[in-house]
C-alpha cells in the first residue's frame, strides 16, 4: 500500500514537473487586411461579373506552424464590380448591395469561422467552417494553402443557401438567358 502511495506522488510530480516545460507552440497571426485581397466572380446564362471585397478583420490560428483555425469578418459594404465601368457598374453594385441580393444595409458584414482544419499536403489544408451571410449559417469545405507568412484560399459557395434566390433558375420559371447560376466564386490571397 505504501508503494502504491509512493508510486502515485511519484508519478503526479513527474507529470506535473514535465507539463510545466513542455509548452504548445501556438501562434495568432492577424490578417494585414490592406495587403489581403478577396476577388468574386459571379456567372450567368450570358457570361460572368468580378470584383472585390474587403476583409474587415481576420485571423488564422497555428500550432507549432501547423494551420489549426480561424476566423475572417468581410465587410460586405465594400462589394465592388471590377469588370464593368460608369453607369453599368454603378447599377450592378447598387444592385448587389441591395435587398435581391446581399442587402448590405441591414447585414453590413458576412463571416467565416473555421470549424475543423485537417492537413491534406504539404502546405495544404481542408477547412470545414461555418460561413455566416445574411443572417444564415451553413457549413462550407475549401482547400486552403499557406506559404510562410501568405495563405490562398478558393471558395464557392451557393447562394440560394443564404436566402439569396433573385433570377435563381431553381426559384423561377421562364428565365432563359436571364437566369444567374446559384454559385458564385470567392477567391483569398491573404497576408499575416
């Protein structure tokens, strides 16, 4: 019984003597959001509209340089139409700012949490997350890639999830040529 004793004072002393030098390498790494860059790229029936967005805030969770999470705020105000000019892009950016698609005066912000980070190669990893727009939370999977202190990431996501459903062939008869698909592309080139 002494033994016992003895072995279990012994045993709880030596773990607690090596935990408290073994430390966990982790890291939070702020997005540089001026030197980030997030492109869209919508298609339609007749061809496609891109542009950017802006990353209001983000970070990226690392352990012993290992991606393990993180978690990005876009600043859904800033929608901008690169491939258009005057009054055509003026209109296709009030429109995408309005209540047919991500009515940004009522959800100025849309998020991305990740949920689980799992290594799929070297540098790579597949991101689960919760993907917040309009209100709405659906999970999402994309492959992201980190390269010291710069990571890419592509994205597509469906928009009729989020409530989303203007000229959406799944919603609307008779569309033709005016249909929108439902998937839009996101596109991430980060810096932290």
């Amino acid at each position: 019984m002494k033994n016992t004793i003895k072995n279990l004072v012994l045993l709880t002393v030596v773990t607690v003597f090596t935990l408290s030098f073994t430390t966990i390498d982790k890291d939070k790494k702020e997005i540089k959001t001026d030197k980030s860059k997030v492109v869209w790229k919508g298609y339609k029936v007749t061809g496609s509209h891109e542009g950017t967005i802006a990353i209001k805030s983000g970070f990226l969770n690392f352990e012993a340089d290992k991606l393990t999470g993180g978690e990005f705020v876009i600043d859904m105000t800033t929608i901008n139409t690169t491939d258009l000019q005057g009054e055509y892009k003026g209109k296709l950016d009030g429109h995408l700012k309005s209540g047919d698609f991500f009515d940004v005066a009522k959800y100025s912000t849309a998020k991305l949490v990740f949920v689980k980070v799992k290594a799929s190669g070297k540098n790579a990893y597949t991101v689960t997350g919760d993907l917040t727009i309009k209100g709405k939370t659906n999970a999402i999977t994309f492959t992201i890639s980190v390269y010291g202190n710069k990571a890419t990431a592509a994205l597509k996501i469906d928009r009729t999830k989020y409530g989303i459903e203007y000229k959406s062939a799944n919603f609307f008869d008779n569309l033709k040529d005016k249909a929108i698909y439902d998937e839009f592309d996101l596109v991430s080139d980060l810096e932290f």
